[in-house]
C-alpha cells in the first residue's frame, strides 16, 4: 500500500497520531502536497462520507475522522501554494430563523472543511439579516440555508429575496437542504441547488463552483 493509500486508511478509521505521521513521511519522501491533500487526507474523507450516507458509519465515526483529516492539514496546509489552499472557497452556512437543529448542518460544515473549503457557520436560528450581513463581511462563493421543519422552511425563500433586494443575490450561489426540503421547493424560491446530505451537499458546493469559473 502506498503513502497517500496509507493515509486515506487511517483518515477512514480515524487515527489521527497515524494521519499526522504519515503525512510528515510522506513530505520527506518528496510526495507532493497537493497529492497529500486530494490523494490521501480529501480520498480518505470521501470515503468515509460514503460509508455516513450508507448507515455504516454514524456521527461520532464521522467526527473521528475528521479529526484525524484535521491532524494532516495542519501539517500541510502551511506547504500549499495560496492558489491551491484554500481555493476551494468560501461558505457561509447556518440554521434558518426559528429552527434550532443543527445536526445536519454541522455535518455539511465537517465535510466541507474536510474538503479544503473555509466555513463560516452562523449557527442556528439565523435570521435573513444575519445571512445578509455574513455575505457582506464574508464575500463567500456559496451561502448554504438548512431548516428541519417544514415551518421555518419560509425562512430560506425570505432570506433569497433579501439578497436579491440588495443586489447581493448575484454574487452568491444559494443551497438548501434538511428533511422536509425538496428539489421542487428549491426551484419555487430560486435557490442554485438542493443536497439531501452532507456528502452531496460538498458535491453540490463542487460543482457549482466549476460552473461558475
């Protein structure tokens, strides 16, 4: 098994000392790292994103892998050019106003960072203001809006009607997801797209972002 297999295995089972030692023997050996990044740490997390949307893996094996993803960063974050990391972007994602689950969406944010992006997550309870003002101070490329209860769900069509109404609209890619959100209800309020979980939510993230360089 090679180096970067070696670490996509212990991302996946989540030891975090192993993901850190590797990774510095990897850099020793002269491998790149980017390829550390994408090949090793981003593959693993892949993977485990895979065995969560399965049922095979639950929320404290997700947190322990990430956690370990987190081990190798820190190692080679400081050795990636500025063009590479973090490229991925920006998002600024939280819990619509008047709904205070957050579980959903704190696995979007796990994975999205796992995944390179920076994540600015506003919480819960968030009002259309408070995404408006997090647009404004942060410039992300992507906001994401998670609401479980089918009554707060209003919230995220009021808060793409304030982006439009100060002309911010154009500037952010608007996703949304939890339970009781659809696909036929993110066309009705004109959001970019619709993830029923936290692994296609990053797939989401991903390609709208390749559409729109």
């Amino acid at each position: 098994m090679g180096k970067l297999s070696q670490i996509a295995a212990a991302v996946i089972e989540g030891k975090a000392a192993q993901v850190k030692s590797l990774t510095e023997e990897a850099i020793s050996e002269g491998v790149s790292p980017v390829d550390i990044l994408f090949q090793g740490l981003v593959a693993g997390m892949t993977k485990v994103s895979e065995r969560f949307s399965n049922e095979e893996f639950y929320i404290p094996d997700v947190l322990t892998s990430s956690r370990a993803v987190h081990a190798g960063m820190r190692v080679v974050k400081p050795l990636l050019l500025d063009k590479v990391y973090p490229a991925a972007g920006k998002v600024v994602i939280g819990t619509v106003a008047g709904d205070l689950h957050d579980i959903g969406k704190n696995m979007v944010t796990i994975f999205l960072r796992a995944n390179g992006y920076e994540v600015i997550d506003l919480g819960i309870d968030v009002h259309p203001q408070d995404f408006l003002e997090a647009v404004s101070q942060h410039q992300p490329k992507i906001v994401g809006m998670s609401a479980l209860l089918t009554t707060t769900m209003p919230m995220m069509a009021s808060t793409i009607k304030l982006l439009e109404e100060t002309n911010l609209r154009e500037k952010v890619k608007v996703i949304i997801g939890g339970a009781p959100v659809t696909s036929e209800y993110c066309k009705a309020i004109n959001a970019d797209g619709y993830a029923p979980d936290a692994r296609r939510a990053v797939e989401l993230v991903n390609k709208l972002l390749r559409e729109s360089v």
